[in-house]
C-alpha cells in the first residue's frame, strides 16, 4: 500500500474496479492483508472489500504469519528493482501476481509460482487475478510448494555468497 506512483496502486485500483464490472458480489471473493501505508484502505471500504490492514511488522515471526495468511501476494509496482516483499513472499511460500519487471522477470514463472501482468495493465492485471480466483486448491496447493522452492534455489543468501566467492 503506498502512493507512490513507481509502486503502482492506481493500476491495483483500477484492476479492481475492471473485476467488479466482470464479477458480481467480487468482494465477497476477495480479501486483501495490507501493509505499510493505509492509503488503499478509503477505496476497499467503499467497494466493500474486506481487508485486515498492518501499519508495521515487528518481528520475523510475524512477518511469515502475514505472509501465511494470504494465498497470493500483489506486487502492483511499475519501477522497482525488488521489490523486497516479493522475495519474502516466495520464501514464505506464497505465489506473486506481479507485473513484468524488477526481481519478479528473473523468478516468477507463470502457473508455476505466480503470474506476471504484462504491459502494465490493469485489465490483464484484472484477468490474472480472475485465473487465480479459478484455481483449484490443489493446484494453489502446487503454486506455494514452488514459490518455497523458487526461494530457496535462488534467493539463499549463503548460497549465493558462495557462488561469488568461487567465481
């Protein structure tokens, strides 16, 4: 949740609002766990969406429970080279929605641990989020087996020192 227009909230807005003209009762479907600013919050209120909103997480135990309570993870951003919350996102096993860029073009495979939007557009963001609505639990079940996976073959940090270290 931020305002900043590199983070891409207003596409997110207006993702939302494309679903609730393709979907009835689309809040009775979604669920959003925000951190962060709570600058989306005013929106989701007045289309009645259901949110649990944390202004600041304190420890990592929770962050990996704020994680856990979500099935995907929505990184809206247009001009980032992380961001971070997609790396901790996939270590605690949850897939990414996420435009085609930053750290998410390197590790997110589409219907394998996430989706990427291409052309940041809300309507295929829209879309995208449809597609995971659809999806049967067992497959959301496969999706955060290989997002933990994902995470751990390419974002260990020991691992990664290493790989320097002998190149």
């Amino acid at each position: 949740s931020s305002l900043n227009p590199r983070k891409g909230q207003n596409l997110l807005i207006d993702s939302l609002n494309e679903l609730s003209t393709k979907i009835d009762n689309i809040e009775k479907l979604l669920h959003f766990n925000i951190v962060g600013d709570s600058s989306i919050i005013n929106f989701l209120r007045k289309k009645k969406i259901s949110f649990n909103f944390v202004g600041k997480i304190k420890s990592e135990e929770d962050l990996i429970k704020f994680y856990n309570a979500s099935d995907f993870f929505i990184s809206p951003s247009i001009q980032d080279a992380g961001p971070t919350m997609v790396a901790e996102s996939l270590a605690c096993g949850i897939p990414v929605i996420s435009f085609n860029n930053g750290m998410s073009r390197d590790l997110i495979i589409n219907d394998h641990n996430g989706y990427l939007v291409e052309n940041f557009s809300s309507k295929n963001m829209s879309e995208v989020i449809i597609q995971c609505l659809n999806l049967d639990n067992n497959k959301l079940k496969i999706m955060k087996i290989n997002s933990r996976l994902t995470s751990e073959k390419y974002l260990d940090l020991y691992k990664n020192i290493n790989t320097y270290l002998e190149i």
